[in-house]
C-alpha cells in the first residue's frame, strides 16, 4: 500500500495590504527558538511545531544540511520511503528536495516566531470544521476565509498567510513537507514559513477523517485582539 504525494495534501493562503538520522541541535539556542514552551493554549504537537519552524528560520541553511540533505537517500525514483512509515508516491521525487535545500542554503535567517492566542482560535476554527466533515482547503464554516476567521479574534497588522497540511504526523515531517512543497510550483508554503515579515503564528491541529493529522499554520506580522 501506497501513500500518494509527499504530504499527501498541503495548500497555503497568503493575503498583503528534535533529532533525526542521529543528528543534534546543539548549535541551536533552543532557549531563543522554544518560544512556545509552557504556553496553555497549544498541545504538544503545536509547540514542537513552533520550534521547528523557528529551527529552520534562524539558520535555514544548516536546517537543509542536517535535516533535509539525509532524506534525499530514502528515495527510490519518486517513490519516497520514511523508515517504518507507508511509502509515499511524490510528484517531483527527489528533485523537489534538492530545489529546496539549494533554496534553504541561500536563504537569508529569519527572526523567531512567537505563538499568538487568537490566531491560533483562527486556525483551530477551521480545523474542528474540517476534522468533523473531512473537506480541505482554505474555505472554512459559512465560506469564511482565512482573513475571515483572523478577523473574528481581532486586527491583523503588516500581512496574514494561512498553511495547511494532511497527512504528516510529527512537526519535523509537517515543517519540512511544507518546505519542500512537492507539487506546488510557487513553493508558496516554504515563502509563508521564512518570510521575516511574520512574528506570530498560531496553530491548530486535529485528526481528519480521510487524511489523518491535520496541521492549519496562521502567521501574522502584528495582532490587535478584541
């Protein structure tokens, strides 16, 4: 049996006015990245996604070497193989993993990002609708959009951008499945996830009841709440 795509299904919204393979972070500041540590609002899932995503953005290039780099050894054509997991039957094979760690390697460090409450009510909306009736994509409960839902906890400064993933179970596959973008030629999710404009995120994260764990990402570069 067969898992289709790299992430199986990943999709992003943008709107404008850890170990693996025996490798460590040490060279990491994890106090300056655990930003999420501790916080009421999010499970462990979410926090360990909120690190992750500040691992790659304050050092993009060593994230690609150590975390990226080996995997491109668990290919076999476009079939993709995580060890003791379903394989995965990618769009692009390796080549989507090679684009993403030359672009990594090239790319200019970000500042952390801080969880943020209401933006993680905005994501967590569109999760517990989707997880009930098994839809994906952006549109959420009486067509609201991302901007919708933000909105509803308060206002949104600079930029929002919404990410979305099925199918990927721990924060290192979400993280790095959204940087590899398979299948997405704007690579507009691994953009959302080191664009320095955005200082907060929140998360949402569920058990959808066709692709398995569901991950809704809402990043912002300010919020005013209600």
């Amino acid at each position: 049996m067969y898992i289709r795509f790299f992430l199986l299904l990943i999709m992003s919204f943008a709107y404008l006015p850890g170990k693996i393979f025996g490798q460590s972070i040490d060279s990491w500041n994890e106090n300056i990245l655990d930003t999420a540590k501790g916080s009421p609002f999010l499970n462990d899932l979410e926090e360990s996604i909120v690190f992750e995503l500040n691992l790659v953005r304050t050092n993009p290039a060593k994230y690609a070497e150590f975390y990226i780099e080996p995997l491109l050894g668990l290919f076999e054509g476009k079939l993709f193989k995580y060890p003791e997991q379903l394989p995965i039957i990618t769009k692009e094979g390796k080549k989507a993993v090679q684009e993403c760690i030359r672009a990594l390697k090239l790319a200019e460090p970000a500042g952390v990002l801080y969880p943020n409450e209401s933006l993680s009510k905005a994501a967590s909306d569109l999760v517990n609708f989707q997880t009930r009736n098994g839809k994906v994509g952006h549109i959420g409960k009486n067509r609201s959009t991302p901007v919708d839902r933000i909105e509803r906890y308060g206002e949104w400064e600079h930029r929002v951008a919404e990410n979305i993933s099925y199918g990927s179970h721990s924060a290192r596959q979400i993280v790095i499945a959204l940087l590899v973008d398979d299948g997405v030629p704007s690579r507009g999710h691994r953009k959302n996830i080191l664009n320095n404009d955005f200082k907060l995120v929140g998360l949402g994260t569920g058990q959808h009841p066709k692709y398995g764990t569901m991950c809704v990402m809402d990043f912002a570069g300010g919020f005013k709440p209600n």
